[in-house]
C-alpha cells in the first residue's frame, strides 16, 4: 500500500522516484515500514531524493536500493524499476564479483572513489562497457554503525567514448600527416615548434629528424628566419588565417650548401575545442625542377619565336575557331600587303577576300580533325596594297597541340609561286610563234595531238634522238611507235593534256630502243599544252635535249666527291646572337661554316668574324645594321671570303631587340649560305633568257648567210650575245669575214665556202674557235652546223649557221678527268690504306699502298684472311658484319701482314655512303698504321708497373726512416736532455757556491755555458715538437677557435702584461680542427708577433676567423667550397716580402740570435700544423709595417 503519512518528511519531492518509493510496499522489503527506518537512512535517503546528481543507498546486509531520479538512466530499461527495493546483488549481478567486495569494505567503514571505471551493464537488453566515476561511502547509523552504502555515481561513458574517438582521431591524424604523399609538419605555440613532420617534410627541408623535431622552426632553420615565412606563420597562428602560396623560393640548406627551391605550400591554423588555436598545419609541394623547367621552356621559346620571326620563309599561327593571328613573321605580312598591325585580329578580318576560296574551310578541317593541309601551285586572289590581284602559292596547314594533346591552332607556312607562274603565261602566249621555227630547230621538237598522242610532226633532230625515220614515225600514235617510253613518260603526258600546266623535266632517264639496241638515255625536256582559240587544249608540243653525257659525267664528279667526302652532314640555317655593348657574339658551328668555310668549332670575337665579308659588301652591311637599330629588324645580302680565299654568298637575317631605354641590346637571327641559290638563280634566269629566244626566233644560236659573200641575213639574240658578242646594228647585212676577220685564219672560213660550194653539210662537235667580240677577243668549244640553203631552184644561195656552245661541257669533262686523277693521286699521296666496298661488302676499289705494303690486292675472303693476323681475324669479321647489318660505322684494331712478313697494328675505320633515300649503296675507310703508338703504350705500361715497384721499395725505405725518426725522438727526450740538464744544474752550483773563487772571466765563461745548454734544450723541444706533429695521433674535434684563443692569451699572461700588448678576436668560426696542434699553431703566432714587435710602440694582434666560399681556384687553393680563413697580424717589425716562404723552412732566420732569441722552427711547426689539416698558410709583411699570416682550413 501507498505511504499517505505526512510525518515521513524524508519521503518528500524526489520527482518520479518520490512517487514510486511513496507508493512502494515496504513492508514487504527487508526495510519494512518507512516510519520504523532509522534516522540516517532517513536522512540520507531525503538527501538523495533531492540531489541532482545520481545516488543510491544499498542498505543493510542486504544492501536494499532505494536511488533517485539521476541515477534511474544508469540502470537502463531493463532494471527500473524492479530495482527498487530489491537487492544490489541481484540487480548488479553480472559485476557483483567487482564491486561486491567494494561494498563490504565500506561496510566496514571504508570510502571507495574509482574514476572512469568500466562496468559491463546489461541495461537494455544486452551487455555494453559502461565508464562511471565511482564514490562510495558509508551511511552510520546513531550508534555508530554502519548501516548501508551510499554510493555517489556520474556516469562518464560518453566522455569517455569522445576521449578515445579524439586519441584515435589525434592518431589517424598524425598517420595521415607521417603517410602523406606530399610534405607536411604541425608546428605547435607561438614559437613554431616542430610537432611532427613526415619524411617529405624532413627531405625538403636538407635536414633529420632529430635536427628539427621538438625546436623551434626558424631555429633548426636558421636561413629560413627573418623572412616572409615567419611573418606569414605569425599571422595564421595569431589571426587563424589559411594561407596558401604558390612557386615561392625558399633558400634551404640543402646537399652542403643554400640552394634555392621553389615550393607550393599551404599554413592553416590548428584550433582546440574551446576555439583557440594551438598551432598550424603546413603542406608543402616542391615545384622547383617545374619552375626551372618551365623558365627554360620560355627562354627556348622566346628564342624560337626570334627564329621564327627571322625566318625566310612565310609563317604564321592561328589560334582557336576565330583563327586569331598569334605570330606572323614579316615574309607572310609582307605578302598579305595589309601593313604589320595583325597579330591579334582575326585572319578572316585580315584577309577577307579569301572567302569563298577554301582557305577557311580548309583552316576548319586541320582544326577539327588533326590532319595536315598541303597545296601546290594554288592560285589565292588577295588584296594587296589595296589592289586585288591573284598570286600562287605552294602552302601548308599543321594542327598545333597543347601539352594535353588537344588541337589549340594551326601553323601556316608556305611559298609565293606567282612569279614562276606568270612566267609560265608567257611562255604559252609565244606558243604559236614557236611553232613556226620548230621544224628548224636543232634540238628535238614534236607535236602530239589528242589522248592518244597522234604525232603531228617531228623535227630532224627529234627523230634523230629517237632514232626513228619521218615516214614511219609521224601521223602514228607516239606509244605505237615508242612503246618503251609509255611506262616512264606517259602520266607526265596525262598530267599535262588534262591539267594545261607545262611540265619541265630534267636529266629524266628514258629507254629508247634506238637501232635495234635498248638505250638508256637521260633528257632535258619540256611538254607544254597547245590551246586552240577557244582555250581547248589539243595537243602538247614536246621540247628534248639529250644531256646522257652531261648526267654521266656529273655522276662520275658525284661518286669521287663521295669518295673523298664520306659523310656530309648540313643543316640550311646557322644561328647567331651578338651583345650590340659589348660585342660579344654566339653562334651555332653552321653559322662559323657559312661565314668562314670552317669545320670545326672555335671562338672567334665579333670583329674576326666581320673580317670575312668581303670589303666591297661592307658598306651594305653597315647601312643594313644602322637601318635595323631604327627598324628593329635585319636583313641584308654579302659575300664572304672564306679561309681558302674562295668567295660565297650568305643572306643574313636578324632582330633587334632594345633594353629599357630603348636603346639597341643585343641581335638574334639566322644566316644561310645562298651561293647555290644565287647561282641557280642566275642559271634560271639564264634558262629563261635562252628559253624566251627559243621561243621568239630559236632556241640555240642561228644566223642564215646569204651568197658567197656570206652577207649576214638574220642572227638571233643568243648567237649575237653569247657566240659573236655583237649587237644587231653591227653585223646586220655586214659580210661575216669583214665582221670577224679572225676566222680567216681558222678553219671556218674555209668551210663555209666549202659547205657554199659543195652543198654538203658540215658539222663538228667540241671545235675551239676563236672570235673577237665587241668587249675583246675569247675563246669557246662549240657544235656546230653549216647546212647549205637553197633556192627553189635547187640553187644555193645561202647557209644556215647553227652553234651551240658547249664549253661548259668540255670544261667540266676535263674538270672531271682532272678529278678523277686527284682523287687516285691523294689515295696513293697518303700513308692509309684506302678501300672501297659496295653496299654488301663486297670490295670495289683499293688504293695501290694495298700492294705496296702488302704484296697483296685486297679482293675477296682469302686474301683478307691472308692479311689479317689470324688472332683478330674472327672478330673483325664480327664487327664488319655486324657494321654491314646496322649501317653503324665500323671501327676496330687489327694486325696486317707485311710483304715481309712482320704484322704491323692498324687502326681500322669504314663508313656508309647513304642515296638520296638514305640507303647505303657503299662503304669507304682506311686502314692507318699505329704501331708506333701500340708500341709506345705497351713500353708506358712497363714503366708504370716498374715505377710502381720502385715505389712500393720507398715506401719500405720510408717506414724504415719513420721508424729511426722514433728511436731518435725518444732519444732527444731522454738521452740528449738529461746531460744538458747535468751541466744547467752544475753550472749553477758553481756560480753559486763558488762564485768568490772564481775570475770575473771564469764567471763569464760559465754563464754563456749555462745559455747555450739552455739554447740547446730549446733547439731540442722545438725539434720534439716539430716531429710529433707528424708522429702524434691526430684526433679532430669540433672546437671554437676563440676557445683556443683564449687559452693562448692565458698562457702568454705574463709575457703579453710585460710587454703591455693586446690580443683583438673580432670575429670567429667553429671547426674540426686537433685542439692541442691547433692551441701550438696559435701559440707559436702570438709568441712570434710579442718577438718581433717594436719596443717604442704597444704590440697590437689582431685575430679573425670567418667562413669563406672558394668558387673557382684562387687563393691557392686548388678544391672549390667552404674554408674557414684565420687572419693573425701585427704591428711589428715585420719583413721583405721576398722572404714570404723562406720563414716557414726549418732553421730559417731572418734576425741575429742575439737581437731576437730562438731556434727558427717555430713557423715551421705552424706549417706542418696547417698541412696536418690539408690546409694552406700564407705570410705577408713589409719591413717596420708588421705581417699577416693567413691560414685557411678546409670545412
């Protein structure tokens, strides 16, 4: 039943609990009725009920419970509320075996306090580890005992659970930080101490672990401190700041020096629950080899966009769908004719009136699919200086792509054909004249009309080439008659009568089945299209000279130039950079080549190089310059004398660019040799020239003679120009033999007159003819042909005079002969033994030292194998078939049998020969003698082995003095001394004691004996010490010098007080050095400096010790990096610098030992100090001004 009684005031409030244990049975508890509880039970329990934290009371033996609200969530919703009023051990029974023993201590009078104890709970239907601060005391009943447990309970699970989630999450954290990919470190407090720092961190930094683990940053980083870094730390912990940087440079001491990195890095504040912050996080990324990368890829840059820009070719680039003009040099600016303000725009606003001509579209495709664009010979109507005119051009378009292999822009380059073409216009405007003069032509000419080329006509010297007759030939398709030239000629033909484009051939091998016999012949030739009035092309007219002998003889000039030039390796443009201050000049090996003809790399100054261009072309060059200072770019053609005196034609390009004053700084730009273009060039426009006569009148030098007085009818411009040298008005209706009076003399005179009589042609080839021209006489080998004219009547009445000159040809003929016979003079001149293989081995030339040395020719396996030394024969096979399978040089060492018999060594190298598609078709080499120096190396080798036996016996000799040098030091310390000291001890026992018997000269006698035994003991120390620094074992520490310093001054007290001297160390260092050597070597100085200082005047010493960096050699000192230099000088007497290393010898003195008392071995002790120490010293001194001594000691 209920409790209703209002005197149990202990019952009262409690909440919840108040109302269950007021409405509980009692009776039924070992507690029985509330109103009979005793008095402290009452009590505590009202205490209980009403305190905010969680209580229960176990009373009794039994340990009954009565708990409050607070405590009920601890026994979850499993035990409450059974719990009330029954047994503890019952509600607590899964931990009764730990906390029973707790309860009966306390019933014994004991207190119990357990903070974070685990108790595993079944509260809510399973068995969980639950963490409570424990307080258990005893409740005394009035008499004293003790009634029950009172048991004061916090449960601290959850903090206890949000401790250990924070210690795991410390521990991800920091295993995160020590596994990170990239560099990280938590620095803690506002000196930045270093918590934790990964390996990425530690390496970054040059340093260990234990340098910077628990310091202070900026104090294990000493180069790092007083910068922006500390500041930046500073403000994200003071301000909670993240701060990220990106590229910085950091100096570190990294690999034994300052190095400059370059890092990405990241601060952010570390906070603590309660908001503030502890410490910062770092992340750090080295970016330093991206940087400097990404420096040297701007550098290559700027100097490809100097080359580019100097190109002598048209370039540009255009970005993106706009096709916005990133870069344009000035030969594609020049020809779009729209001035230089472009880059930057669109090319369609640039060129508008290229739309509707492909050229976007064709732009597009490149960009969209990655293919490349090239056209030839296209025809492009553009704008230029402000008129439209159509030009031709032969172009390319490539895709550019970014570093990510995307397509970003497309680089145009190209070539400006217009001049060509309108050439080419001409030359078919004059086609119908041509015809007229064709059938007289003397070299080959026909005409073919219609696809299957019906031959319409075909002069004499064209049938004659074919070796076809008129009947057979003409009216006939020309493959019925010439089958064999379908294959090679017959697309060309296509091209041309589909097309209407001329098409120019030269040196073309052609078969001709020429008298039965198939011929490969070469030829010079033409196919032009013959339009009808309506433009239609009907037909081609085929223009041939046979040049067979001229390609022969060219390929025998080839083939011994490739003989003597195995490999010839170019490249089109040199490059050169100049300093306009101080002429100071760069340049590439292609760039000396074309300058001076040289083949090897020197420096030359700028001036040397100048002295190449040849002095009448320097006054173009120099106004060139002085036009690119105030234009910003240069360009300019000269000649150049090279190192054989021979002269070649160079066209230099370049760019001004100014520094910030806009003065001229420095030139970059490119030279090319233009000899061969120059000369092309003037052979085009000859071609041109002789082309254009061929046309208009014929196309090789005619003249028609009418009657026998040989009156001058007609002569063409070639004849007049190139073989008579006259001008029209000269010769015109003019007897030629009044004209040149000289053929007279000649046979030509006669022939005429022999050609005008019989009727008979007369032709020659390769005739010398002299003739007088209008510019002075010269001399020409020419073909030529006298055919007579004739009258319908049969009659003659005139000759028809065809000359073709082929000096050129006959000179070059001889000019090849010549080289022939150069080239096997030079094989035969030279001590090697040349060779010549084809392109598998097999032996094509030898020179006649083979025989000479040999007895031998060199033909085939077994004559090789007779040669070779039969020890280097399997390996040389080896090699050369390895050199024959990879086209790798073949290079090795054999020995060649003599005709004497004897082998003599021979180096041996052989190299390919590539065509013009870089196949080998032969190899060339040289075997050279080098018995000499196989015979000189071999007899080195014997000397070193014996120089290293005479070396090991000093050595032996060495240790063997080492060893006396012992005994003599032990005795100088033992047995010399001690007779000295008899004689010291004696000597002063007589002056002494004896001193009234003896004569004022004996006195003197026996006090110079005391000084010299004196004097001889010192000599002996100073000898004992000059030996130990050699002897003694040599222990480095790591000492500061101003220690050693310190202990000198305090040894010298006396004699430095004496003498009223000072002893400055102004600046010092720290470094392995053997201390007591070291102390011996200061020591020595000082003692020196008090010796030699000027009595009128205080002895100042001064001392200083600094770091110094060796970059090159200097100082006498051989190894660059780090020494610490010690500078000791004085105020003394000092002395002739002439005698700088003589005081430094042993015995050496410069001053009377009776002026300046010692044994001259002090300096040299210091000496030997410094070399124990690999380092260097040096003496400096002018007489009554002091000396210096400077001592450098390696780090």
């Amino acid at each position: 039943m209920g409790i209703t009684n209002k005197e149990l005031y202990f019952l009262e409030g409690g909440a919840e609990m108040g109302k269950l244990i007021r409405s509980k049975d009692w009776s039924k508890t070992p507690l029985g009725d509330p109103a009979f509880w005793p008095q402290s039970l009452c009590t505590m329990l009202s205490v209980v009920l009403n305190n905010p934290f969680g209580m229960y009371i176990a009373w009794g033996n039994e340990y009954t419970q009565l708990y409050n609200d607070s405590f009920r969530p601890i026994l979850g919703l499993t035990k409450h509320p059974e719990a009330l009023g029954i047994s503890s051990k019952e509600t607590f029974s899964e931990i009764w075996e730990t906390i029973g023993p707790m309860f009966a201590d306390v019933m014994k009078g004991k207190s119990v306090s357990i903070p974070d104890f685990m108790v595993p709970l079944n509260r809510n239907g399973f068995t969980e580890e639950c963490y409570f601060d424990f307080s258990y005391s005893p409740i005394k009943k009035e008499n004293g005992e003790v009634g029950g447990v009172l048991v004061t309970v916090i449960e601290t699970t959850e903090k206890k659970k949000n401790s250990e989630a924070l210690k795991q999450s410390n521990i991800r954290f920091r295993n995160n930080i020590m596994q990170a990919p990239v560099a990280m470190c938590v620095f803690r407090g506002e000196n930045h101490v270093v918590e934790i720092a990964n390996e990425q961190m530690v390496h970054l930094w040059g340093t260990t672990n234990e340098e910077v683990i628990n310091k202070p940053i900026f104090e294990a980083l000493p180069e790092t401190k007083n910068n922006y870094l500390e500041s930046l730390l500073d403000n994200v912990y003071k301000k909670g700041e993240k701060i990220t940087a990106n590229e910085q440079l950091v100096k570190l001491p990294r690999n034994g020096k300052i190095e400059d990195t370059y890092i990405n890095f990241a601060y952010e504040a570390l906070t603590e629950p309660d908001g503030s912050i502890s410490g910062v996080v770092a992340v750090a990324i080295e970016v330093t080899s991206q940087v400097l990368s990404r420096a040297k890829v701007e550098e290559s840059e700027h100097k490809v966009r100097a080359l580019v820009d100097n190109a002598p070719f048209p370039i540009a680039v255009y970005v993106g769908k706009e096709m916005r003009i990133e870069l344009a040099n000035e030969s594609i600016i020049n020809i779009w004719g729209k001035g230089n303000d472009v880059i930057g725009k669109s090319f369609k606003e640039v060129l508008p009136e290229l739309d509707n001509q492909l050229v976007f579209e064709q732009i597009n495709e490149v960009l969209e699919t990655g293919k490349s664009f090239h056209t030839q010979n296209t025809p492009l109507d553009l704008t230029v200086n402000g008129k439209l005119h159509t030009y031709y051009f032969n172009y390319s378009l490539t895709p550019l792509y970014d570093i990510n292999g995307n397509i970003y822009g497309v680089m145009n380059t190209g070539v400006d054909l217009t001049d060509l073409n309108l050439a080419k216009k001409k030359i078919e405007e004059s086609d119908k004249r041509f015809r007229n003069t064709v059938k007289q032509a003397p070299v080959g000419i026909t005409i073919l009309r219609g696809s299957d080329y019906m031959v319409e006509m075909a002069n004499e010297a064209y049938l004659k080439l074919v070796g076809k007759e008129e009947k057979t030939f003409v009216g006939r398709p020309l493959f019925d008659s010439l089958p064999e030239t379908e294959k090679t000629v017959s697309d060309l033909l296509i091209g041309v009568l589909e097309t209407g484009i001329p098409y120019h051939g030269n040196e073309l091998p052609v078969p001709i089945n020429k008298f039965g016999k198939l011929q490969n012949l070469y030829f010079d030739f033409l196919y032009h299209p013959l339009k009808e009035e309506n433009g239609e092309i009907s037909g081609i007219i085929v223009t041939v000279t046979e040049v067979t002998e001229k390609v022969q003889s060219r390929k025998i000039t080839e083939q011994n130039e490739e003989r003597l030039n195995i490999v010839v390796e170019a490249s089109e443009l040199g490059t050169w950079e100049l300093n306009v201050k101080t002429k100071e000049a760069i340049y590439s090996q292609k760039y000396l080549e074309i300058v001076g003809g040289y083949d090897t790399h020197i420096q030359l100054t700028h001036e040397q190089l100048i002295k190449h261009i040849h002095p009448d072309d320097m006054p173009v060059r120099n106004k060139a310059l002085k036009s690119a200072f105030r234009k910003g770019y240069l360009q300019y053609e000269a000649r150049m004398i090279w190192l054989d005196k021979s002269i070649h034609w160079m066209e230099s390009k370049g760019k001004v660019f100014y520094d910030e004053n806009n003065n001229p700084e420095k030139l970059i730009g490119t030279i090319r040799d233009t000899t061969l273009e120059k000369k092309n060039q003037q052979e085009l426009e000859d071609s041109e020239k002789r082309f254009r006569n061929l046309v208009m009148y014929s196309p090789v030098p005619k003249a028609i003679l009418k009657g026998r007085d040989m009156i001058i009818e007609m002569a063409n411009d070639v004849l007049l120009k190139n073989i008579w040298r006259k001008n029209e008005s000269d010769v015109q209706d003019k007897k030629i033999l009044d004209i040149f009076p000289e053929l007279k003399e000649q046979k030509y005179a006669h022939l005429l007159n022999e050609v005008y009589t019989t009727g008979k042609v007369h032709s020659e080839s390769e005739s010398l003819i002299f003739i007088n021209g209008k510019n002075g006489g010269h001399e020409m080998y020419i073909d030529f042909e006298y055919a007579p004219m004739r009258e319908k009547d049969n009659c003659i009445s005139g000759i028809k005079v065809t000359i073709i000159d082929v000096t050129e040809k006959v000179l070059a003929r001889k000019k090849i002969e010549e080289s022939e016979k150069r080239f096997r003079s030079l094989t035969e001149s030279i001590p090697q033994l040349i060779w010549e293989t084809d392109e598998k081995g097999n032996a094509l030339f030898a020179s006649g030292k083979w025989f000479e040395y040999t007895g031998i020719h060199p033909n085939g396996e077994a004559e090789w194998k007779a040669m070779i030394h039969p020890d280097d024969y399997d390996e040389n096979i080896k090699i050369w078939g390895h050199s024959l399978a990879t086209g790798e040089i073949y290079k090795c060492d054999v020995r060649v049998k003599g005709k004497d018999g004897n082998y003599r060594w021979h180096a041996v190298i052989g190299e390919p020969v590539f065509d013009e598609e870089n196949k080998i078709i032969k190899w060339v080499g040289a075997f050279t003698d080098i018995q000499t120096e196989k015979a000189f190396t071999n007899e080195l080798e014997k000397q070193v082995a014996a120089r290293t036996e005479e070396l090991e016996r000093n050595n032996m000799e060495l240790e063997k003095m080492n060893k006396e040098l012992q005994s003599f030091t032990y005795i100088s310390s033992h047995d010399l001394q001690e007779p000295l000291r008899k004689i010291q001890t004696f000597a002063s026992q007589i002056m002494e004691r004896e001193s009234e018997n003896l004569s004022d000269v004996g006195k003197d006698k026996f006090q110079r004996m005391q000084n010299a035994a004196k004097r001889m003991q010192t000599l002996i120390n100073d000898l004992l010490s000059y030996s130990r620094t050699n002897t003694q074992e040599r222990i480095f520490e790591k000492t500061d010098i101003s220690e050693i310093i310190n202990e000198v001054k305090e040894d010298l007290k006396e004699e430095l007080e004496l003498k009223n001297a000072v002893v400055e160390n102004t600046e010092s260092c720290e470094i392995n050095i053997i201390p007591f050597q070291f102390r011996q070597l200061i020591y020595n100085l000082v003692s020196n400096s008090l010796k030699f200082s000027k009595p009128d005047i205080q002895p100042v010493i001064k001392i200083k010790s600094k770091i110094h960096q060796v970059k090159s050699s200097e100082d006498n000192l051989t190894n660059e990096g780090s020494y610490c230099h010690i500078s000791i000088s004085d105020n003394g007497i000092g002395f002739d610098q002439q005698y700088n290393t003589k005081i430094f010898e042993v015995f050496q003195r410069l001053h009377g030992k009776e002026k300046y008392n010692g044994t001259g071995i002090g300096l040299a002790i210091v000496k030997k100090i410094v070399e124990n120490h690999n380092g260097y010293i040096t003496a400096k001194g002018e007489k009554d001004k002091g000396a210096t001594f400077d001592i450098y000691i390696p780090l």
